[in-house]
C-alpha cells in the first residue's frame, strides 16, 4: 500500500543532517518551554473557599478533602451534555480525561489528580465506569461554579496549592493549553503526517481529514476511545435506552 504522499528519498547521510538542523530548532524550543515553566511557578496565587462543596462516590466532599492530604491538586473541569446519550457527550473533554492514565507519579511529588464534571454524579461517574477510567471524579453542584470558575468555563484545566486549611489556585488554561495532557498529540506531532488537522502547515497533498470543530476527536458518530469500550462489549446506556447515534459539542 503507498502512502498519499511521501517526503523526498534521500541517503542517509543527507537525512542525518536535516535532522541535525531541526534538532537546534528543537533544543531550543524545549530550553523556551523550560523558561516558560520555570515563569509558571513563580506567578501569584489567589485564594479558594477550601469548603467549597463537591459531589463525590460518598456524597458531599468539600474541596480540601480532594487533596487527599497531598498538597497539590491538579483539575480536569470536564465539560457534561446534561440529557445527552454517552455518544453525545464531549469528544474533547473525553480525549484529554482518557489519556491520563498512571498516577503514581503525581503522587510521588505530592500531586493529587482529579476531574470535576458538569454534570450530576450519578449520570456522570456511569459515564466514567463505561469508559472505564479509575481517576477521582466529583461533580460540581451549581452553587459551586462561581466560587471555582470565577466566570471560566468546564474545559479548562487548573492547579491548586493547599497551605494547612487553606487553598489557592496557582493557574488555570484552557484551548490549546491542555495539550500536555494528551500524549497522542506529541506521538502524533513527531509522524511524518502530523496530526492531519486542516489548520496544519504540512506539504501540499498531505492527508488532512479533520477539522477542529470536534470531528478531530470523533468516529461514526461518537468520541472516538467510546468505540474499544462498545467493541469489547460496555454498556454505553445513560438514561436507560441505549444509543448508537452521534451527538454534540466539544470543549470551547
């Protein structure tokens, strides 16, 4: 089978030397990256009504208590079509929330990760069981949304510092800015065809099926890690009729 295109065939020594040039290009992207960190950590914090109340597998949790006594925290604000089948909830949301898989190593530098959906508990953790993900989930009642997203949106990602009794939001992203925590996207990035969205500068003939509105994150309807789940059989019924239509919406 030949590829739809392919970049010009050259000796291997005249590869190793484009490499070498974008390499400088990439040492230095990476020293930037470094520096932008390194800015993060030194930004002011603002403070968080530590009893902020959460929706959790054993009923009201304030906000400290998600610490599970670490000092970090680390919030996915995942985004819930309330009503909505599993096939119409956020492919973004369900793209970013999915990949992030191992903990262990937060933990080891006093991180606690854990995701604060839309949605009612009930409804939204049978979502996380069909998908079967084994992160921290709490859902955020109404009366909590001033007090934690300050005007933001569900999509966004924030992180928090507990200091004794209280908490402060040390930063917050959203957009493009929740990349890190998808894996896939860097896989991708370093393949010869990218991540084959239209917005990318990538040679004329290069495969570029997916937009950005969504249909990145979705296949036959659905967001696309759904399809392993249905495949191996989870029941992806929400609301007591099963669907196998597509739905809506992604993360802003």
């Amino acid at each position: 089978m030949t590829a739809p295109n392919t970049p010009p065939v050259v000796s291997r020594r005249e590869w190793l030397a484009a490499i070498d040039t974008l390499r400088v290009r990439e040492k230095a992207h990476t020293r930037e990256g470094d520096a932008i960190a390194a800015a993060r950590r030194r930004l002011p914090m603002t403070e968080v009504d530590p009893s902020t109340p959460l929706a959790g597998g054993d009923g009201e949790v304030p906000l400290i208590d998600v610490f599970e006594g670490r000092i970090q925290l680390f919030v996915s604000y995942h985004m819930w079509h309330d009503g909505h089948s599993a096939a119409g909830q956020c492919e973004g949301c369900t793209f970013f929330t999915g990949q992030v898989r191992e903990l262990s190593y937060l933990h080891q530098r006093d991180v606690t990760f854990a995701v604060f959906c839309q949605g009612p508990f009930e409804e939204s953790d049978r979502y996380r069981r069909f998908m079967g993900w084994e992160m921290p989930w709490y859902s955020v009642p109404a009366e909590s949304h001033e007090r934690l997203l300050a005007g933001r949106h569900f999509g966004m990602k924030a992180a928090y510092l507990r200091d004794g009794d209280r908490v402060f939001e040390t930063y917050w992203t959203t957009g493009r800015g929740v990349e890190p925590m998808a894996p896939s996207y860097g896989i991708l990035d370093m393949t010869v065809h990218g991540r084959q969205e239209t917005w990318e500068d990538s040679p004329p003939g290069w495969p570029q099926p997916y937009e950005t509105l969504g249909q990145q994150f979705r296949k036959n309807g659905r967001p696309t890690a759904q399809w392993p789940r249905i495949t191996a059989g989870h029941d992806d019924d929400l609301h007591g009729t099963p669907s196998r239509t597509g739905g809506s919406g992604c993360c802003p």
